[in-house]
C-alpha cells in the first residue's frame, strides 16, 4: 500500500515506523529537511523536502498513484489544504487530517459541516484525544496507564507492583489455580526499563510494571488481587485552563456523578475564557506552582490533581507539588517521552503522552481490515490490537494452546457474542470472534498475517 505521510515531526515519524516497518510503500513529505533526512536515515521509507499543501510536491511525492494521505503537520491550516488538494487533484482515496484549533473542530463536527466542501475522512484532535486519555486516568486512579476494549467488556491497566501486591513472587500459571473464577490476564511486564510478554512460569517482582486486561465485572476484584484499591475520585484541581482543561472539566459536569473541580489557570485570557464556558466549576486565576493559591483550591483535600499545561516541566512540578501539599495522586501532561523515565522517582502516579494518544488514534483508523481498535503502548513499544476473527485467518477453529503465536504475542481477551470468556489453553477461536491481542512493536506483522488482515486498509 502507498501512504503519504506529511509531517515529519514525533507523530509522523512514529506513523512511518509503524507503517514501514509492516512493509508499506511510506513517502514523508516535510519542509524542514533535516527532518525529513532524520526519517529517511533511521527507516525504510522514501522523503521529500517541501510544503505538504504544494501540488507539485505532492506529485513528486507520489500522489498520483498513492491510497492513502495522512496530514500530520503543526499547521491545521497545511493540513486542511493538503487534503484538499489531495482530494481534487489526485483523487486519494483516504485523507486523514490532524487539527488542533476548537473553531475548526466545532465547525467540523457540527450539522453543518459537509464532506464536499472540506474532503478529510477523519479528524484526529490531539486535544480530545489527550482530553479522553485524562479522564480514563481519573477513573483508574490505582493504574498508571488504562483503556478499554471489547466495547468496554474490558479494560487494560497498567499497575505498579509494591509490597502488598498478593501474587509477589507467583508464577503467573498459578493465578489460574488461585483465582480460578478470575477474567484476569498479565500481558506484559516491564522490569529493568525493558518491557516483554512474560511466560506461564515467569513470575512479578516488586518494581514491575504490569499490564493487565481484565473483565469489567471483575476489575475491583483484580485491582485488589495486585494491592490496588478503587478510590472514588469526588474532588479534582485541574492545573491548565486551556482547550485539554476546558474539555476535561466540561466532561466532569456532565456526568452524572459529578465530581468537584477546580481550575487554576495563569493567563488571564484562558482564564477568563474558563470561566465564561464553565457553568459548575470554579477557576482560579495564577500560578499553578503557587502554594498559596494551591491552598486556595484545597489541595490537600482533592482525590487528585491533573497538569495539563502546555509546558512539560510545568506540569512536573505543579505535580510534584501538589503531592507535597497533600494531593495523594498526580497525573502530568508529558509530551518529551524522554522525561517519563523521571515520573516514578518523582512520586508521579501516571502521565499522558498526547504522541502515543494521538498515535494510537490514527492507527486505528488505518489498520487493515476488521481491526477495531489498536492501543500503542510505551514509547510505541508494543501494541493492543482488536480484531474481529475472519473465516480466511489461519487462527480461526484453533485453540488458543495450539496458535504459533511469536514469542511477543498473547492472547488478552476474547468475546463470543455478548460474552467475554475466560481464557483457557483449550479455549477455540471461532470466525466472528473478536480477539484481542498484546503483541510487542516487532510482531505486529506477524499478528496481522494470523488475523489476515493484511489485504485492505479500509
């Protein structure tokens, strides 16, 4: 498949990796060359130094016979033109298209809005996607990472293993025998900065780092299995008024149980802006990393505080001193992936990374065939993939103890109607079956060629 990727930036070159590396015919189209030479040095694609929008550099990109066009660059409007000319010059098939500014993105997702007049197939805003990875971490205040799957049948976490974790030192292969009535399976384990699909007799230690995909019905059961507990989360202080905070903070007074939110803002426009919008939330004008206004939002008595700043060291501190006020959990925006190695040290519970979140998005809405969501995990170190299983899959009619799967693959769960099943090894997979699977980055071609979904993208 041919893809054009413009953009060069962490986005772009992430979407590239993940294509290429499933041997698709990649061309990343960038006017900063150094970027451009960045791309084409550390992967196996082909690049072009111009304006994305330029018809001519599209062409030189190989728009005349490419399928697919993904508009990944920091400009919303190169974006929107790009496929534009996409659309009415080269007739590409399917145009993906980043946007940030709200004004767009309410014009673009209202009645109004008509595919004729702006040709994009899907908008990807960083904004909402950042905003729903925040709320999912509010509602998973034990886990560091969270998502759901199987139209939320199920759900990821990611946990840190500590002293009261009941299962230190057990063999994974026992937990069955422990828990026998428990829909619960560890995918993967990091330990030492390395993550890995551990084996039936591979065993967690204090210190890891655990994924886990759980049935919905027993997640407190779970949590508690691995010395977690669901605290309910009825007061939040949001650090950051802008477009993640506002969307964050507008979701909180809409649901039905509503928690309390403050908002603490230090530009005065955003602030003012905040308070206009907000109906239930009060927001506060200043310094996030003041203590005293830190005092003011009652730091000390909120389940938790969210940095959602537009600085990434803002937003560290602000979360390193709202633990230190009293806030017994901390969530920071964190977009340099090379300072989430600092969040445990630091006393961070959990970070969102809008590269990963926003990376996670668009390949879901270009992987092959009946794939239904994909969820990057790390710094795109592996990937949870859910998939439908088709007649033609090699998998289907065998039992879960009989698939070659590479060393790197599990099985996390699997949905037989409306019914997620416990995992066995004499479990069968049948067509219409939707599976999900843990896989690391290096072998997710090898999960495709099993889920035959390597014909289409769309």
């Amino acid at each position: 498949m041919k893809v054009i990727i413009c953009g060069a930036g962490q986005v772009g070159w992430q979407i590239a990796r993940h294509l290429s590396g499933e041997r698709n015919d990649v061309t990343v189209v960038d006017n900063n060359p150094d970027l451009v030479r960045r791309a084409t040095d550390t992967l196996d694609v082909q690049g072009i130094a111009g304006f994305a929008s330029y018809p001519d550099v599209l062409d030189r990109a190989g728009a005349r016979d490419a399928e697919m066009i993904i508009a990944a660059t920091h400009s919303d409007e190169v974006n929107m033109v790009t496929c534009q000319v996409a659309h009415s010059i080269f007739s590409i098939p399917r145009k993906i298209a980043r946007l940030r500014a709200q004004s767009y993105l309410d014009a673009i997702y209202s009645d109004l809005y008509r595919r004729d007049h702006l040709p994009i197939d899907v908008v990807i805003s960083p904004e909402r996607e950042v905003a729903d990875a925040a709320l999912q971490r509010l509602g998973a205040p034990s886990a560091f990472d969270t998502e759901t799957f199987l139209d939320e049948r199920a759900r990821l976490f990611g946990l840190t293993i500590e002293e009261d974790c009941a299962v230190v030192n057990t063999p994974l292969r026992q937990l069955t025998d422990l828990f026998s009535t428990l829909r619960a399976v560890v995918v993967g384990v990091r330990r030492d900065g390395t993550l890995f699909a551990p084996e039936p007799e591979d065993q967690i230690f204090i210190g890891d780092s655990v994924y886990v995909m759980v049935h919905r019905d027993d997640v407190t059961r779970t949590l508690e299995v691995f010395g977690k507990s669901q605290r309910k989360q009825e007061r939040v202080v949001l650090i950051g008024g802008g477009n993640v905070g506002l969307m964050v903070a507008r979701a909180l007074e809409e649901r039905t149980d509503r928690i309390r939110a403050k908002v603490i803002e230090k530009d005065r426009r955003a602030a003012e802006r905040a308070a206009e919008e907000l109906e239930k939330t009060i927001v506060l004008y200043g310094d996030g990393l003041d203590t005293s206004l830190l005092s003011e939002a009652n730091i000390d008595r909120a389940d938790a505080v969210l940095c959602v700043t537009d600085d990434d060291k803002t937003n560290m501190l602000a979360a390193v001193r709202a633990k230190a006020e009293g806030c017994p959990m901390a969530i920071a925006l964190i977009n340099d992936p090379t300072l989430t190695a600092m969040m445990e040290p630091l006393g961070i519970d959990a970070y969102i990374n809008p590269r990963a979140t926003t990376v996670s998005s668009i390949l879901r809405h270009i992987r092959h065939g009946r794939v239904r969501a994909v969820y990057s995990i790390g710094d795109a170190e592996a990937e949870v993939i859910e998939a439908e299983v088709l007649s033609t899959s090699p998998i289907a009619g065998s039992r879960i103890r009989d698939i070659d799967f590479p060393e790197g693959v599990l099985v996390a769960a699997l949905r037989k109607g409306d019914d997620v099943v416990k995992l066995r090894g004499s479990t069968r997979v049948e067509e219409g079956d939707q599976i999900v699977i843990f896989a690391l980055s290096k072998d997710v071609p090898a999960v495709e060629t099993l889920l035959q979904v390597s014909i289409d993208f769309f």
